[in-house]
C-alpha cells in the first residue's frame, strides 16, 4: 500500500504490485525453472532452516501455486544467467515486469496486518543464534511441519539427530517490564506449546518435554482441558520457574538449564533441545500504517480499538482484524475477521445496490429452419 485517501464511504487506495517476473497466466507451476536455478538461498517460509532457489513457490499452499524470482535472483543482481528462462517450455518468465501501482476506490476498509514474532536475539541470555539447539517456536513449528525443514521429522540443527529430551521456556519477549521484552502477555504460547508437546508425543511417544513457565494462561474456550490433556502425558512435565539457558556442552551440544526447585532449591538439567516460546510483537510496519491510514495505535503499538466494538479503529471507516489488533489467536481472528465485515456491511448498507447494472443481452431471434449449432463453452 502507497497511500489512502478520502474519508468513510469514499476512500482511493493506492496499491503497490511487485513484480514476479513470472506471468501468471503462463506458468503452470511445473517448477522446472526451480530445479535448474544455480542460487541456493536459506528458505524465509522454513525460517531459514532449509534452503531454496532465487525461484520457487513460497509455500506448498500458496495461491496462485506458482513460483515468483525474488531479490536474490543473478539476473536480477548483475545481469547473468537466465537459466529459468531457457528451460521453462511454458514462456512463462518475464523480466521485463515492472511494480504495478493500482488504485481502488472502497467504502470501508479492514486492516489485517497481523503480528511479528518476538526476536529473542534482543537478549542474550536466551542464548538464540549462539546455541545451535536452541529454537524460537517458530522454528518448531516448520521443523514439525510435513512441508517443513526435515519432512516432518523432528531434528537438531547441531548434528540432525532426532533429540528425545526438549526444553520449552515460556514467555520469552512478554511478561517482562524490562528493556527489550513486552509487558503484556502474548496469550497464545502457553496454548500453542501444548500443541507442540502433544505433536511431540505424537512423533515419538517416548520423548521427555519439559515445559518452564511463569503460569500456564490457557486463553480460549475449552484451552484449559487442552492443557489438562497434556500435562498428563506420561515423561511430560509443567514446571513453573525462571530459567537460566545455562550453557552448552562443546562435545553433544546439548544445553543445561538451570531453574529453581519447588521447595527453594536450585537444579541445573541437560536438554538436547531448547525450545523458546515466543510472544507476539506489533507488525513491523505498524506506525507508518497508522500514520497513512489517519488511526492511533496503543501504547504497545498494537491497533487502538475501541473497548466495546473491538474491530473498530480510532477512525470512521476502517476496522480491524487478526493479531494487529493485540495478541490473539487463529479461531479469534477468523470470528473477528467476521465481526469487521459485518461492521463495513452495516456503514455500507446505503449504498447496498447502487454499484450493480443491468445486463443487456442480445435480442432473441427465431432460428426455425437454420442448421442446429452446438456451443460447448469451457469454464477457465
Ligand atoms: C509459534 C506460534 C505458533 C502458533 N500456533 C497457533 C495455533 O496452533 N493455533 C492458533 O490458533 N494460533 C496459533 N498461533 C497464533 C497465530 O499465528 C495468530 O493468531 C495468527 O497468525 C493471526 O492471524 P493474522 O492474519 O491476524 O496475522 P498473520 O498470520 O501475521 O498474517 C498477517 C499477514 O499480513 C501480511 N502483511 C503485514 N503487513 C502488510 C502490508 N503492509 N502489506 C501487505 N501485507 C502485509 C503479513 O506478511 C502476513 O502474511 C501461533 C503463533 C506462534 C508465534
Ligand atoms: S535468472 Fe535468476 S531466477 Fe532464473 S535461474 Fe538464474 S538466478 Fe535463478
Ligand atoms: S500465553 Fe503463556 S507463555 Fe505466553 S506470555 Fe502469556 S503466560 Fe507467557
């Protein structure tokens, strides 16, 4: 987005189209161009675990399933190679494509721009990047994923063995009033840890997980049996402590934590991964958004709702969804998605109709008598 103007009712948005240098209505997503490309660049959908091309499809649902070229492209860089544009038999690759400014003129608008995970390079005592066991959740997620890193299969970066002893430490980036870490709680961590414990327990049943909170929020409706479910599994325990990431043994690379016992004590206890639950952080482009949009944003720089009509911004005629609204999940966006739609519908409704036109179709004639003709038409 490069600009809004107007006001509710009547707003021009001036939209930004990067270009894919791939012409959509050629490519079949055949991904021939992918397995020719010399560039080899670490994959942003697999958190940069894995690898990819300067030309691929950025994620196996994507939609349209087709590939695009990004930055790293050498064409693009220096002007060599043009590989891709040699082997795709569908003339699909276009270099000469341009970014596209559109412009759209709306009633309403919904602001949707979601949330970004906490860095926990901003302290270093989470030891993230200088511990290659330790992972942010985010990792987790794709090394779980059958589409992920490893297949689906669960390994440590340090020598891609399956670990059976895993750490997860909770609200790391939330609940801290200290410089680099968020106040607020990011309300979905506790919950998405379970998660990946019961995942966990699903890929290998005789896994120890060891979760170190601070409590156990199970925001939701029906979370907290979530919870219940997997604090019963068998090698599975709920310990609530601060931790210490401690060190790592230079031999296994596997990490000692050290956290505080129940009864005052104090033990260090060796992982062969450590997973770090991440909170949620405003999306980057939070104030600039704000500043073109005309909407104020709270003191954590999430989106200002309204406290009662909580899609509602702090300006007529846009609303919000999702995560950019403040820490939620997956079910609450969807329903607040829907609640910011209805809200548009209910300013709009005036002028329900008004865009609509009537269809002229050609005069009827009689063709009694004529050749019979046969239409066959193909939906594309
Ligand atoms: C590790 C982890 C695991 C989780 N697991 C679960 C789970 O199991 N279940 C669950 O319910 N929730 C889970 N969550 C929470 C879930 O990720 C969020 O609830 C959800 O992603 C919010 O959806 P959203 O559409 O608001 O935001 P996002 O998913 O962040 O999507 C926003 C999109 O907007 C795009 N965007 C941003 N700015 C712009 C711009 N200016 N122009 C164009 N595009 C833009 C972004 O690139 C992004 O694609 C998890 C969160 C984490 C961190
Ligand atoms: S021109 Fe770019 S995208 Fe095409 S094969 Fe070469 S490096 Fe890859
Ligand atoms: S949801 Fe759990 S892990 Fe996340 S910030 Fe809140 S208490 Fe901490």
């Amino acid at each position: 987005m490069s600009d809004v103007e107007g006001e509710a009712g009547d707003f021009r948005v001036t939209l930004v189209k990067k270009p894919r240098y791939i012409r959509e209505d050629k490519c079949t997503g055949c991904t021939t161009c992918v397995e020719y490309c010399p560039v080899k660049i670490p994959d942003p959908f697999n958190q940069e675990i894995s690898k990819n091309k300067a030309v691929h499809i950025y994620f196996s649902q994507a939609i349209p399933l087709i590939t695009y070229i990004d930055e790293n492209c050498l064409y693009l860089k220096e002007k060599k190679c043009k590989i891709c544009e040699a082997v795709c038999k569908h003339e699909a690759i276009d270099f000469s494509a341009k970014p596209e400014k559109v412009e759209i003129n709306v009633g309403a608008i919904i602001l949707s721009l979601g949330f970004e995970p906490y860095d926990p390079r901003l302290r270093d005592e989470y030891k993230y990047g200088k511990f290659k066991n330790v992972v942010t959740s985010m990792d987790y997620e794709r090394i779980l994923s059958s589409t992920g890193p490893y297949e689906g299969e669960i390994r440590r970066s340090s020598d891609l063995r399956h670990p059976h002893k895993i750490a997860w430490v909770q609200c790391v980036g939330s609940r801290q009033v200290i410089e680099g870490g968020n106040s607020y709680c990011s309300t979905v961590c506790c919950t998405y840890t379970q998660k990946q414990v019961i995942l966990t327990k699903d890929h290998d049943p005789e896994a120890e997980c060891v979760v170190f909170h601070n409590d156990i929020r199970s925001y939701g409706k029906d979370f907290e049996r979530f919870f219940q479910r997997a604090e019963v599994l068998p090698n599975v325990r709920f310990i609530r402590s601060y931790v210490n990431i401690l060190k790592e043994d230079p031999v296994t690379n596997n990490i000692t934590i050290r956290y505080s016992t129940p009864d005052g004590g104090v033990k260090d206890e060796e992982f062969e991964m450590v997973v770090l639950s991440v909170g949620l952080c405003p999306p980057k482009g939070a104030s600039l958004v704000a500043e073109k949009f005309g909407i104020e944003l709270n003191e954590h720089r999430f989106c200002k709702v309204d406290s009662f009509v909580p899609v509602t911004t702090s300006k007529k005629g846009i609303f919000v969804s999702g995560a950019f609204s403040g820490p939620i999940d997956i079910p609450e966006s969807v329903f607040g998605s829907s609640g910011a739609a209805t809200k548009c519908g209910e300013l709009l409704n005036y002028r329900r109709g008004k865009l609509a036109t009537q269809r002229v179709y050609p005069e009827e004639r009689d063709v009694r008598g004529e050749e019979p003709k046969v239409g066959i038409f193909v939906c594309y």
